[in-house]
C-alpha cells in the first residue's frame, strides 16, 4: 500500500472504527464487481460510513486527500456502474439503513440509502405502497435505484424512480453537503432532483432519500398468456395498449426464460410455449374485474393458447415468482450470462426480437428474452460458457449488436440499469458531441475535481492521451489551446 492510501488509512478509520475499514487484499475482492461479473477492479480501500455524517466526513477526507471515491450500495448493479477505482477509495452505504421518517397523511418517506425497496412497501402496508420494484426489490437499495433510475414489473403504469422522488440530502464531489428538493414534488427553482437521479453516483453521495409513496389499489388481478412465439405476444401487447387498457404490468417471456423459470420454480408455466406475457391489473374491484375480463380476451383474440387467471393471492404470488426468478434461474440452463438492457418501441417488438434470434445464430449462443413489454424495456439474457475460449467475448460483443439494434428501431442502450463502464462507449450511439459535451459540463458543476464515481457513464478517454480516473490536465488544455469536455 503507496504512503499516501496508508495516511487515509489513519484517517477514515478515525471517522468509522477500524472494524469498517477494509484493507485486506482477499477481504477487498468481495467490492470488485457489481452484479456484471464482467467487469472487476479491487479498491485500494472500502470504507463503511455509519451515518450520513460519517459520509461527509470520509468523502471530504478523500478530497483532501485528491484521491477518487466511488459509492456502492448492495452491488446488484448490472452496468459496472459501482466498480471501484483501483487507486481510490470505495464507499459502501451498506449500513445506512434507517426507515427515518413515514408520513402516511403527505404520503412521504424518509429513508437511508440502503433501505430496500420491499422495506419500504412493508413500512407503509397495508395502506401505501412504493411502486418501484425491480426483479431485485427484496436487496437492492433505494440509494442504488436512485442511482440508476431503476423501474420494475410496474413501470408501465406506475413510471420510475424519478417519480418517487422529491428530495436528497447529498454529499456532493467537492465535499460539501446539500439538500436538493424536499418533501413536496413541484419545489421552486431548477429540477436539480432530476437530475441527480439517474446521475449514477457522479455528482455525489446520497445519504437521505425523500420518497412519494401511494395508496394500495383496492383490487389486483394477475394472469398468465400462453403464446406460440414472442410476435403473437408482442402483437397482444399492442393490441392491449392501443385499445386504452393500462394494466399494472405486462411482462414477456420466452420459451428459454420459460424454460429456465420452470426449471427454478415448478410454478406450472407451459414448456412447450414460445412466449408468456404476465399482466397484472389493479384499481377499483369492480373496474379491476372488468378490465381483466377485457384484457384476457385481447389475449386469446390475438393467438392466446391458454389464459390462467390467477384465483388467489397463493397463485398470484406463483406467476410471479416464476417470472422474478428468471435472471437467478438461467443458471440452471447455462453456465453463465450477460445481462443487456435497451429500450425500443413497442410496435418493434416482434422485428427487434426476430433480429435478436438472428444475432444469437451469427454468433452461435443462445439468448433468453424477458423483460418489460409494456414499456419496450428489453432484457436479454445472452448464454455462455467461460470456460470456452471466446465464449465471454463473443456474448460482450453479441451484446453491443443487441443495442445497436435498439438503436436502429429508434430506442435507447438503457431503460434501467443504467450506463456504468459497460456501455459508456456506446453513447455517442445515441448522443452527439454537443449532447455529451453537455453531460460533462453538469458533471464538472457539481464534481469541479473530478473525484466522484470517474470513469464512468461518459466515453473516455475524450482527449488524445488522456487517461480514465481522476481529473488529469490534458497538456493541451493546460495551455488553453482546448476545453475539457
């Protein structure tokens, strides 16, 4: 360890104990990745903070100290958006976990940043709910889904994270400490809230969270479709949508999700289908009885094989636990997988799935396919195996053709998992110059040093010879010659 990470040493572990300092090169690897395997770095240090003033305190010292910090929360991240810096400090928000304040009458929420999703729900149940609730809901954190604008099953309906949040307290890059917002939704000034939401941790550290919470639907009804193929089911999805019906959620999956869903639950889905959608419809009982009737019918008139409406809460649960498992369960079918996410519009559904097939047969793996249909958020599931040479690169850069491919049907590289290291390099794909030069000059606002979360989210290296990591003086910048993005 260089004399410079052992004085920080001294002095974080002055601010949390030295029982919430990690040195040890083994103890270390536990930080080295989010929940994309594909990308690791071990930190020169993690530090776990206690308290939001602990925070302040670890963040101002690094700072200081010039050395760059990045905030993990529970590391199920899928961007790499969490990789450590290999000469900096990782700041874990793990153990800020404190439900600080529920207000049912404003419908408001104060929370740590590593509250999960689910504790909030049980928080404010039966009443309220939150409804931001991806496959991970029971672990990942709030901080984490602020960070990355996550969404869920729910979406569709119910929007992101961005519209459940009014306010953070926030340590931001240069060390200082602000609240951006509060506890009502339309606060005077700029929307500074929006903008640190999906920021992924490169303007700061968020250590209280003002969440809306909203009141439980009085009725929710779930069914599972049985489709021959993913064009049928995409077909009902739009047929559903244009005819004005907004359900809870509409989920797809296809036979290799089935597959390996079924495999991890026994929840009864059907083998033999090419597709299932799960719908869920929710709101008033004797609308919410009506629409499913209507919705389930727009099922079978569009190939439907076999509609199961759930007629408990028991079975309610079991369609869903198939369709959370789907991620953990493709172990049971491959050895390993490269989660990719991207946007495209639902009427493409069919073409951007046909052209996936395509994809997976250029380049012999196979890949399965769940994900958000009624919000065109895709989640394929590419399948290797390590162990075989070029396998993993060959799935890396499967993954890349999948999102140009949602590009060409005029989508987005991320609905939810954000940008992190893993597609960083493709958002000149979506964004021009001006567009990043923009990004990067919000960045600089809020984290002038450059310290916060580097490497990340913005292509780099942006200057010939510019290196990624804390902000370095290109040369030619230094002799005002040219600007720093």
């Amino acid at each position: 360890m260089s004399t410079v990470v052992d004085r920080l040493v001294v002095r974080l572990e002055g601010i949390v104990g030295r029982d919430h300092v990690v040195t040890h090169p083994h103890a270390l690897r536990t930080f080295e990745s989010d929940g994309l395997l594909h990308h690791a770095r071990v930190p020169a240090v993690a530090v776990l903070p206690g308290s939001g003033a602990e925070v302040h305190a670890v963040v101002q010292t690094c700072v200081a100290a010039g050395v760059p910090w990045v905030a993990r929360g529970a590391g199920t991240g899928l961007s790499g958006g969490a990789l450590p810096i290999e000469e900096g400090v990782l700041v874990v928000t793990s153990r800020l976990r404190r439900i600080l304040d529920v207000d049912l009458d404003d419908a408001r929420v104060i929370v740590e940043p590593a509250v999960t999703n689910a504790a909030v729900s049980s928080a404010v149940g039966p009443s309220h709910f939150y409804p931001p609730d991806p496959s991970s809901q029971i672990v990942c954190s709030v901080g984490g889904n602020v960070a990355e604008n996550s969404g869920g099953a729910h979406c569709f309906k119910y929007g992101f994270t961005a519209h459940y949040v009014t306010g953070l307290e926030v340590v931001l890059g240069d060390g200082s400490v602000t609240w951006l917002g509060g506890r009502h939704a339309d606060e005077l000034g700029p929307d500074l809230v929006g903008a640190f939401v999906g920021s992924e941790g490169t303007l700061g550290i968020y250590t209280q969270i003002v969440l809306r919470v909203v009141p439980a639907p009085e009725e929710v009804r779930t069914f599972v479709a049985f489709f021959a193929s993913t064009a049928d089911a995409g077909n009902a999805v739009s047929e559903i949508v244009s005819a004005g019906v907004v359900p809870g959620a509409i989920e797809m999956m296809d036979r290799l999700a089935i597959e390996a869903a079924e495999e991890a639950t026994g929840a009864g889905y059907d083998r033999t289908a090419g597709a299932a959608l799960v719908v869920e419809i929710d709101g008033p009982r004797a609308e919410c009885e009506a629409t499913l009737t209507a919705v389930a019918d727009r099922c079978r008139e569009s190939g439907a094989t076999d509609v199961r409406i759930a007629a408990d809460e028991a079975e309610r649960a079991l369609i869903w636990r198939a369709r959370k498992a789907a991620f953990a369960a493709m172990g049971r079918i491959s050895p390993a997988y490269y989660v990719q996410d991207g946007v495209i519009p639902r009427t493409r559904l069919a073409e951007v799935l046909a052209r996936i097939d395509e994809l997976a047969a250029e380049f012999g793996l196979r890949v399965a396919n769940v994900f958000h249909a009624g919000d065109g958020n895709l989640h394929p599931l590419i399948c290797y195996d390590g162990a075989r040479p070029g396998e993993a690169e060959r799935a890396e850069q499967l993954a890349g053709h999948i999102l140009r491919a949602c590009i060409d049907a005029g989508g987005s590289i991320t609905g939810e998992h954000g940008v992190g290291v893993d597609k960083r390099d493709a958002m000149p794909w979506m964004f021009d110059d001006a567009d990043l030069a923009a990004f990067g000059r919000l960045r600089r606002a809020f984290d002038p040093l450059g310290l916060a979360n580097p490497d990340k989210v913005l292509p780099t290296p942006r200057l010939c010879g510019e290196v990624p990591g804390p902000y370095r003086a290109h040369p030619l910048e230094a002799q005002g010659v040219i600007e720093r993005w």
